[in-house]
C-alpha cells in the first residue's frame, strides 16, 4: 500500500495461505543478504550484525552436532567457552522475514501453542516443529525473562525429546542472586561436557569473557557519545543491529570487530557536530519492543518529525562482565553480565527495574518522548506501562506513547495504525518544544 | 447448617466471617498468592495465613489502569481490583512471590500503589533439585526471620512442627473425602468438594479440621450419586470459583477429579518435617505436586494424572486455563504428543476469564466432549 506520504511502506498479503520454507535457514540468509546489498554502499557496514546471526546459524546447521539451542536472554559466552555452536530460535524469528515467519506462528497454534505466547517464540516452536531448525545435543535456557520463556523452552526441549538446562533466575539483584545463578552456570558447563562429550577449555573461556568484556565496554563508549546532541549514529536501525550482537553474539571477534566500527563513526560524527541523516528535532526512547516488520516507518518519522531514536531498550546494557580469570569468578561475572541484560533485568525482578531504567535513560539522554511499543503477549512488561508513564511525566515531564503491537504481525497493528498513534503523539511533543522555546 | 454449607458459605465469602472473629481476638492477618507459599510458617507465627482470592470481585476497572487487559489475566486484575478498591484492608500483612508473571506483577502494584503493613517478597525456585533447594530454604528462613521481627514472635521449631501437623491433617481428610469419588456412586459432587478445598484456604486450620471431620461424616449418610453421564478430570485452572465445574455437572458430567490449584494439588501429598524443619519444609514445598510453573514438574504432574485416571474410573480430560496463562497454555502441548499414552480423551484446551465468565459457550463445547465420551 503506498500511502499519502512520500513513502512506500511494505504491502503484506495474507489472505493466501503461505508456504511453510523447505530451507528456511538458508532462505533468510538470502532475504537478509538481499535487502543489505540494496542499501547505500556506505552503510551496508551497519547491518552486519544480522549478517553473522544467519550465517554462524547456516553454518550450525551444516555439522548440527554441536549445535546447542539457547534462549536470547542467556548469553552465548558458556557456549562458545565450550567450543559449540549456538542457535537462538528467537533469534531466528527475529531475523526470519515476515511473510516467512507467519506461517510458522501459525503452525504453532495448530499444535497447541497458545496464540498468547510471544510470537518470538511461537514462531520458532512453529520452526521447530516444521523441522526448519536443526535439532540440538543440548539445549540451554533460563527462566527469566518470562513465563514465555519457560513455556517456550520446555515446548522445545519436549519436541526434540533432549534433556534441556534451564538456569533458575532469581527475583533479586543482589550478591547472593549472583551467586545462587553462578552456581547454576557451573552447573550448566557439567550439563554440556554430559551432552556433548566435551571438556571446558578454561583458557577458551577466558579469552571468550575477555571478548565479552571488550564489547560491553564498547557499548558503554558508544552509549556516552549517544549524550551529544545531536546524537551521533547514523540511523537508529543501529540500535536494532547492535541489540541483536549484544545478545546472540558476546564472546565473538566478529561482533567486537563490528563495535569498534560503530564506535569509531560515532565518535567521528561527534567530532564533527553531526548526527544521522535526518535533522534532530526530537529525541526519542524506544523502552520496551521496537515493532521490527516495517523498518521505513522510523526513516519516515526522522523524515517528517526530525524523530530520532536514542535509547532503545534491547541495546542499552549497563554491567560490564570483568573477571579476575579464576573460574569461580568467570562464572560469577558471566552471571552477573546475562541478569543485567535487557528485558532478564527489566522483566524478572521488580517492576522498579523496568521504570528506573526508563527514567534513567530519559533523563541521562535528554529524551523529549518515550514510546511504549507494547509487545502483545508480554504480562510482565505491559504491566509496568502504566507507572512509567507516571513516572517519566511526574518526575522528568517527558511523556510517553503506549499502544499495542506485536512486534513481528502486522495482522495485530498495521504500520499505518502505528502510525495513527505515532503522528499524533509527535505533533504534541514538537508543539509542546515550540511553547517551551517561547517560554 | 450442615458442615457442607457452612463450608460452601465460607468458599464464597471474601472476607470470610473468621476474619472479624481472628481480628476481634487481637490476632493478625497475613494474606498470601499462592499455595507455594508454606502457610504453616505463618501459622507457626500466631498469625492466620489468608488465601488471595478473586472472590466477590465485580470488575477490573481499577486494575485495568495498570494492568493490560490485553494480556493480564482477568483472575490477578480482579484481585487487584478488590485491593485497589479496599477490600483487603483487613490484612495486616502481604506475602507475595513469583508464581507467575501476572500475579507477581498484581503483588507489586497493589504494594507500590496502596501499601500494606507488611510487606514480604518469597522468591520460590522454578525447579527442585540441590541447588534450589538451598537457595528456598534460605528464603524461607528470611521470611521466618521478617514474620518474627515485624510481629514480636518467635517461630520455633516445635510451633512449625504443629503447625505442619494441623495442615497434615487438613490435608488428609481432604484426600478421604476426594477418595470418596473413586465410588462407581461417590456421595460428593467435584463442584462441592472445589467449594470445600477454597474454603480451607482463608480459615483457621484448626477449624476447618473441625469442619472437614463432620463433613466425612455427613457424607455418610447422603445419598450416591448414580446419575451422570461421564467421569469427568479437570486439567489446568479453574481458580476459587466452581462455576466451571458447575457447567460440567449441568449438562451431566461428574467431575471426580482434578490436577488444579485450588483441587487435589493442594492436598494429596503431606508435608515432611524430618531432620532439620526449614530444609525439609523448602524440599516438601518444592516436590509438592507440581504447579505448570515449576520448570521440571510435567513428567510427575503427567504421571499423577495417570495414575488418577485409573484410580478415578475417568471417562476423559477437560482441558482448561485462564486467558493469557503461558504456563498453564502451553500444557496442551504436552498432552497432544502423548495422546496415546493418557488412555483416555482430552478436549482442546477450553478458555476461561474469571471476571465474566462465558458460561453459554463453555456449556455447548463441555456438552459436546461429554457426548462423545459417555458411557
């Protein structure tokens, strides 16, 4: 459908029946590579993130006898430690094309999946069941940051028939949480040397948390120049790029390679007084999902409003994992490192994460505008829009937008009635910026 | 009255009248979520532990303002509700946990936006095993050391020890009373004794003990129950309200048994208070019948659900949840890969809101498994 605005927004046709992928591995990794290569040449750099998710999955599924499935929210660190390969089914429907993955969601309803359950995760039981992902020697997961994931974890483990481990998260943040899940992280390392048949290198592991440690030091480099104004990164897609390293890539070369690159334009962007290449009118923090089918809605309202995405929930990390080397304490920074991780922090434990995090954010980054993009299925989140609307008006006057979507089905919300909520909003915060000036 | 109608009276009253009875004595009241919460800890401390329950709530409305009605469940919004609107300001306390994304959200916003007078956070593990194990057991003794310090009471291991005894006892007379229906002509209807368990939640056990002992009695000289059309297995939620069971039995299905919470998970396994108390009352609460929350818990729930089907005589599962329940949702799932080994039928997974419950729909699809399954 081409709207009325100067811009053509994807067209979704859902009323015929779509084919489930015979290789939908390999079939994502086209659709990826294809839609990059059409990008300006220049900016290709910013997408490759998405680019090594699909081909170090391909690849695992080559020689699946090493592949270990993991939930997004546990790091790929303990996996890479041991020498396996990691496949994050989540991470997959994120990664899958629309018109691919509905089906798949689909054919999870068909066997009893509840159309409640996140729809990341549906989609990749779907993918499970429909034999489009390799089956795994081990599975590993933890419990937070939801009872999604549990149910999500389980349906998997129960379908391959393989004893998975799932990590307990605790309620709290505190020393004796960190402890209780570093325990289980050890646990989890006896659990894959069982499944595997191999040994944990404890020099692999160090070299793979110093990589670790080095990206999220990165990141915190990155997320200080994100202060300036305007703010400097080239488009706010970067921020999705670098959520889907942070969780399914840490330990990697490739994703500490990537991270330099990022923050070396930042840096060169911030010296040179620049941003992106749209005018910065409006900072924006996006504090929970970021609706993922129709990316040109947010290069349309960076177009329109000068609307620019600073903050966004999944990209934003505040722990860096540093480690004496000892093993005891490897495991304990590791645990430390994947319970402060976006949403595991947010959703598990009290809502006070949820809304001081947001606060934090608004306040640090000078946000004008904070947009709840409520996911559908997420209980734990959607309850916490509320008091963060009190909270960021009461405390920081900046307002926040809540509406529902469902981050991957544009059946829930179309992008024009994202939009329908979104215009709106942004009109009365540049009006209100214009009163403000006046005074 | 008879102890059946007082007990029934009891299940439908929020705030039950033992609550101003307690009150007037000078005694506290502690509320709690969920059955993973030892009520006999608070027991232990003088205090009555009473059930959270959606029972006489009207309406979200109040609780839809911070809770999504599009996907929090209707059951946590409806408590809110009634907190948000005053109806649980006869607490002198509050104990909440983790048992699911709902409730646990439903526990903090009633604390953040009214306050209670005390206020304690179980974190109950996901799964049973050494690690859990000790990890409960330390939360369990910082609640003990919270109730004791908040209160001015001291939990010694000789109160916790009668304490378990009491609600042993509780739960053995349940179990005979459930074990009644194993009958071709039980003499008790599953709605009735649903009534009978929710009662006991929010009571002094000592009464209820009291109550359930002239009940086995009564039931002695009621009269079997020979008209019915299948031996009916509830398998999921059904919450404090009977009116799901209610629909079974009007349209000619006898409910005989359950793996609910508010059903036969509440009861059919004691409590061990041996060696060291707080350890084996974490290992007891952890390896009780399991709730879909719990990680590791469908191979024993499954097995459980076997065995009962046999014991029970039962005719076919009725599959049901709360809309927007993971945990419980994803249930379904299992059951379909192992229909064979059930032995006998199971509907799809029927949906239920607590607050307005479709009672018309429910009727025609319960109706129409029934059908198919009769004797």
């Amino acid at each position: 459908m081409t709207s009325k605005r100067d811009i053509i927004f994807k067209e979704f046709d859902f009323s015929k029946k779509p084919e489930l992928k015979t290789d939908l591995l390999h079939t994502i990794q086209y659709a990826i590579k294809s839609a990059i290569s059409q990008r300006d040449p220049v900016m290709q750099w910013i997408w490759q993130p998405s680019i090594n998710a699909i081909d170090d999955m391909c690849a695992a599924a080559e020689d699946p006898t090493d592949v270990v499935l993991i939930g997004f929210n546990l790091a790929p660190e303990m996996i890479y430690a041991m020498g396996l390969k990691p496949v994050c089914p989540e991470g997959l429907s994120f990664l899958c094309p629309t018109e691919y993955l509905i089906p798949y969601i689909d054919e999870s309803h068909k066997a009893f999946i509840p159309d409640h359950l996140c729809s990341f995760l549906s989609g990749s039981i779907g993918m499970a069941i429909s034999n489009a992902i390799p089956k795994p020697v081990a599975i590993v997961h933890t419990s937070q940051p939801c009872d999604n994931s549990i149910a999500q974890s389980t349906a998997l483990a129960d379908f391959y028939g393989v004893e998975p481990y799932i990590i307990d998260s605790p309620y709290y943040d505190n020393d004796e949480a960190y402890d209780y899940f570093a325990v289980q992280i050890k646990e989890g390392f006896r659990y894959l040397e069982q499944m595997t048949g191999k040994k944990l290198d404890i020099d692999r592991f160090r070299e793979v948390m110093a990589r670790s440690q080095r990206a999220h030091e990165l990141v915190h480099e990155i997320n200080e120049l994100k202060k300036r104004k305007p703010c400097p990164i080239p488009t706010g897609a970067i921020l999705r790029q670098l959520s889907i390293g942070m969780y399914g890539q840490t330990g990697s070369e490739h994703l500490v390679r990537w991270l330099e690159k990022h923050l070396e334009d930042a840096r060169e962007r911030a010296h040179k007084g620049i941003g992106g290449q749209h005018e910065e009118k409006i900072r924006t923090a996006w504090i929970y999902a970021w609706p993922s089918f129709e990316w040109t809605i947010y290069e349309w309202l960076g177009k329109k409003y000068g609307a620019i995405p600073v903050i966004f929930q999944a990209s934003e990390y505040f722990y860096t994992p540093k480690s004496s080397g000892d093993f005891d304490d490897l495991c304990r920074s590791l645990a430390i490192r994947i319970l402060s991780c976006p949403m595991g922090r947010s959703s598990r434990g009290h809502l006070d994460y949820f809304v001081r995090d947001s606060a934090y954010w608004c306040k640090e980054w000078s946000i004008d505008a904070a947009i709840f993009a409520g996911h559908l299925q997420c209980k734990a989140n959607w309850s916490v829009a509320q008091i963060t609307k009190e909270v960021l008006m009461d405390e920081l006057g900046v307002p926040m937008l809540s509406f529902v979507v469902d981050a991957l089905d544009p059946r829930v919300t179309s992008t024009e009635q994202m939009l329908g909520y979104i215009e709106p909003f942004l009109e009365m915060v540049a009006e209100n910026k214009e009163l403000e000036k006046i005074g | 009255m008879t102890a059946l109608e007082e007990l029934t009276l009891l299940a439908k009253q929020n705030p039950n009248p033992t609550v101003s009875a307690w009150k007037n004595k000078g005694h506290k009241i502690v509320g709690y979520w969920c059955s993973y919460i030892p009520r006999e800890l608070v027991h232990a401390a003088g205090l009555l532990p009473y059930r959270i329950k959606g029972v006489g709530a009207e309406g979200t409305t109040r609780a839809d303002v911070y809770m999504a009605a599009v996907c929090n469940c209707t059951y946590s919004r409806a408590i809110l509700d009634m907190a948000l609107n005053g109806a649980y300001n006869f607490l002198d306390g509050l104990i909440g946990m983790n048992e699911c994304d709902h409730g646990r959200r439903a526990h903090e916003i009633w604390v953040k936006k009214i306050g209670v007078p005390f206020d304690h956070f179980l974190f109950v593990p996901h799964k049973s095993n050494d690690t859990t194990l000790r990890e409960f057991e330390k939360e369990l003794l910082k609640l003990k050391v919270h109730l004791e310090s908040r209160f001015h009471t001291f939990i010694t291991d000789e109160n916790l020890l009668n304490s378990a005894r009491i609600y042993n006892d509780n739960r053995a007379l349940l179990k005979s009373l459930q074990e009644n229906m194993k009958e071709k002509a039980p003499r008790i209807k599953g709605s009735e004794m649903h009534d009978v368990v929710i009662a006991g939640e929010s009571i002094p056990p000592e009464q209820y003990n009291q109550l359930l002992r002239r009940l086995v009695e009564e039931l002695e000289n009621r009269p079997p129950l020979y008209d019915y059309r299948a031996r009916i297995f509830i398998y999921g939620w059904t919450g404090d309200d009977s009116s799901f069971y209610k629909i079974v039995e009007d349209v000619g299905g006898l409910v005989v048994a359950d793996n609910c919470c508010f059903g036969t998970r509440e009861f059919w396994e004691p409590i061990h208070l041996d060696g060291d108390p707080f350890n084996s009352l974490a290992a007891s609460y952890l390896n009780r019948p399991p709730c879909p929350r719990m990680i590791d818990g469908f191979d024993k729930r499954f097995q459980d659900v076997k065995d009962m089907i046999t014991e029970f005589q039962v005719d076919g599962l009725l599959v049901t949840r709360q809309q927007f329940c993971d945990l419980h949702g994803v249930e379904a799932f299992f059951l379909k890969k192992r229909e064979k080994e059930l032995g006998v039928p199971f509907s799809a997974p029927l949906i239920q809101e607590y607050v307005g419950l479709d009672t018309g729909r429910l009727k025609t699809r319960i109706e129409a498994f029934i059908e198919q399954i009769e004797r």
